[in-house]
C-alpha cells in the first residue's frame, strides 16, 4: 500500500517495513453471528485496522479531515503485526462479544469471507448505489470482496503477482525480452543456468512464497475455469492436470530453476536477490520497487516486470484485495459508509501513499514507481485468481504448504500429491 513493503507484510499490516514478516495469510472463520444488538446511533465511530507506524499517521490525518467535516469523532484503533493469522480472530472476538468496531480493514478470499457467511458484516448494496462504488472502483477487486452476490467490503487496494526480473542477467543470457509462452519460459531458465544465473528466486520456509509458483503452473495446466473449481473444492484434485502442475513444480527444483536448498530459504532473504544479482527474476507484487529496488538504491530502468505467460485465455495472475467492512451491528451505519466512501475518494488515496488503489484517478505515479505503474497500466485490470493462501482456511493452506514440501523433498510423487490435495479439500468441505 505505501511505498515500501512486501506482499506478506502487505497480508501482515499495511505497512511499510514489513519486509519479509513470514505470516500464514489465510485463517479460519467462525459460522456464528456477532453478538449483543444493534449499537445506539451517534456521532462517535471506530475504526479498527493493522497499519504500523510507518501509515497510521497518514490514515489518522485523513481520518481527521473526514471528522471536521462531517462532526464526527472517530477512533482508530490499529493492531500492526499481527498478521491474518491473528488480527481477523481478534476482530471475531470483539464481534462476538458485541464491541466490535463500526468500520474494520480486511483482506479478501477466505479471510474476509467468514465475516460475511456470518453476517457480521453488512450488505453494503444500498451504499454501493448511493455513492456509485461500481463506476469508481476496479469491477475486479468488487468481485474479491464480493461472497455468495453480497457486497460485503469496498476494496480500495488490489494487488497482483507477477515475474519481476533483472535486465542484466537476461541480456547475459541472450534474452532480449520477457517470455509469451510458457516454453519461452522454461527456455529462458535454461539460458540463465547455462550462464550460471538461477532464474527464479524463491523461498520455501513458511510456505507461501513457494506457493507462488505453484499456483501458477496450476493455472498453466488446468486453466482458469477449472483452477478455480478446484480452489472451491467443485472439481477433484486427483486428476492430470494436478498431476502434470506438481511434475512441473518438481521440475523447476529438477533443474536448479530454483536456489538451491530453496525449501529452508527465507522469502524475506530471497525476494531481494534479483535485485542483488543473484537470482534473474522472482515472483512477488509491485511492493517489491519500492521494498527491493528503491531501497536498495538501484535504478527502476534497471528493471522490468511482466505476467506470467499461462498459455490459457484469459490471462489471469495471482492477486488478492483489501478493502473495509461495516459491522451489520453499528447504529451508525450511514456515517461509517460515509467514512468509506471518503477513504475511497482518489485525493484521499493518494494522500495515503496508497500505490495500487482500486480507484479510478488513484493509479501510481509513474515518475516515482515507473514499474508499478507499468504493472497497473499493462495487467490491472486483467482477470485474475484469488492467491492460495486467501483461497484456503490457515488449516488447509498450512496442509498444503506441507505437501508442496514432501513433493519437492521427494517423499511423495506428483501423483500422490494430487491424492492428498484431493483428501485435503474434501475434509474441508465437510468440515
């Protein structure tokens, strides 16, 4: 969100210097309804969020302007580095208890989505026409706060992943542009470990980051209809296309397409490399320019970006959204809408230091982050799949993290995988 931070702190608070915080996304929700009635209706509001020290003071001084304007007092209440592995149970707790906040920050996918099924969130259809959110916000990013046709949450932030590479170490392999295909791909890794490069830098302790390359060769063997039936648990893993993604995935290990001893690397260690030259490319969000390259005081010219190629239609990339929810219990519903529909303006965004913002006249700034600009302008508003670790409950994702693990240690087959995969998701649908 701001101008520094990776995707894990991204999941772990707003913030800026997060950088390789290793937090599990996902987590469980609760089926039961919040508790105690309906709040009394005033003019005081609270806002519950996970910014850090580096952007609660850019969303307090919003917050204020929002309150002299209106005659509101509002209370912000942040919890920075908790993660989703914490912060979503202790929004439950207070929802339960009856206390719960009039507006709170969330994550999509299945992080958000228990709030929903629960109805402890509010169906904010009625706010979506009076302050025309459809017209403003990305149609996309609606869709990932969106559970069951319910609006439940306006995101204002939208994330994708993609391949961010170094220049350099491409042209000393004799590549002079980024692959369209996925052959091109897996041609380009063999040039770059003919030079000595290691093509993709990722780490496989906690197991998301890792988890990054294998959902994308999912959706490189079974598509994007199909991908996405298997995430609901609508189609059985134990099928070929699973098979053939965990071949794959073994394959990039196979041919030294991955660090060596990738599995106990650290994705805050790794991440930086190929901006450090010793890995070609790695695949993360548009944090990274800012987290990695500007950080590291390099040129952004030095660098480049581009979507992973699926060879399935529509492309699609990994991504996950953020936005705010209104407790269905608040008595002071109208002004919490209201407060969001501030937060969302475009001046208001930017005032953040918001750099992927779902709203419209709120894109990067292309004289300050050149490359997250380009990403936004070229695969913003492609298509795109709800990262694995927000598609599973923590229980599931942290089951697979742990087959993703025995399959590259060697213990079990791609086709057994896919069996555990298959036994896995179906537990949950049960559960």
């Amino acid at each position: 969100m701001t101008t520094s931070y990776t995707r894990r702190g991204f999941l772990g608070l707003t913030s800026a210097a997060a950088l390789g915080a290793g937090l599990s996304a996902c987590t469980g929700g609760g089926t039961s309804t919040g508790g105690g009635a309906t709040q009394g209706a005033s003019n005081n509001l609270r806002l519950f969020t996970y910014e850090d020290d580096s952007t609660i003071g850019l969303l307090k001084a919003q917050i204020k302007k929002f309150d002299e304007q209106n005659g509101t007092t509002t209370t912000v209440d942040s919890l920075p580095g908790s993660g989703a592995a914490v912060y979503p149970d202790k929004l439950r707790t207070e929802l339960l208890g009856g206390k719960g906040p009039d507006v709170w920050r969330i994550w999509g996918g299945q992080i958000g989505s228990p709030f929903a099924k629960a109805k402890q969130s509010l169906d904010l259809s009625k706010y979506y026409d009076k302050y025309g959110w459809d017209s403003k916000i990305n149609t996309t990013a609606i869709s990932g706060m969106t559970f069951d046709g319910v609006k439940s949450g306006v995101p204002f932030l939208s994330l994708g992943i993609g391949a961010w590479y170094n220049k350099s170490l491409f042209a000393k392999a004799g590549v002079s542009a980024p692959p369209t295909t996925y052959a091109e791909l897996e041609s380009v890794n063999d040039k770059l470990v003919a030079v000595g490069v290691t093509p993709c830098g990722l780490g496989g302790k906690y197991g998301w980051d890792i988890m990054r390359l294998f959902e994308y060769l999912l959706e490189h063997t079974a598509g994007p209809d199909l991908h996405d039936k298997l995430l609901t648990g609508a189609e059985s893993w134990d099928r070929p296309e699973v098979v053939e993604a965990f071949t794959l995935f073994k394959k990039w290990q196979d041919k030294k397409w991955l660090p060596q001893g990738a599995l106990a690397l650290d994705p805050a260690d790794v991440e930086p490399w190929y901006v450090q030259g010793k890995t070609a490319y790695t695949i993360t969000g548009p944090w990274t320019e800012a987290a990695a390259i500007l950080a590291a005081k390099k040129s952004s010219s030095a660098f480049g970006n581009f979507e992973l190629p699926t060879d399935k239609s529509p492309a699609r990339h990994s991504g996950f959204v953020e936005g705010y929810m209104i407790n269905a219990k608040s008595g002071n519903a109208d002004k919490a809408a209201a407060l969001i529909d501030f937060i969302v303006q475009p001046a208001t965004q930017k005032a953040m230091n918001i750099t992927a913002s779902t709203v419209k006249g709120a894109e990067p700034d292309p004289k300050t982050l050149p490359l997250a600009a380009e990403w936004s302008q070229k695969y913003g508003n492609n298509p795109f799949y709800t990262i694995q670790d927000q598609a599973f409950p923590k229980k599931q994702a942290d089951q697979y993290f742990s087959v993703q693990s025995d399959l590259l240690q060697g213990s079990v087959k791609p086709d057994a995988a896919a069996k555990k995969m298959q036994e896995i998701v179906s537990a949950w649908a049960k559960s």
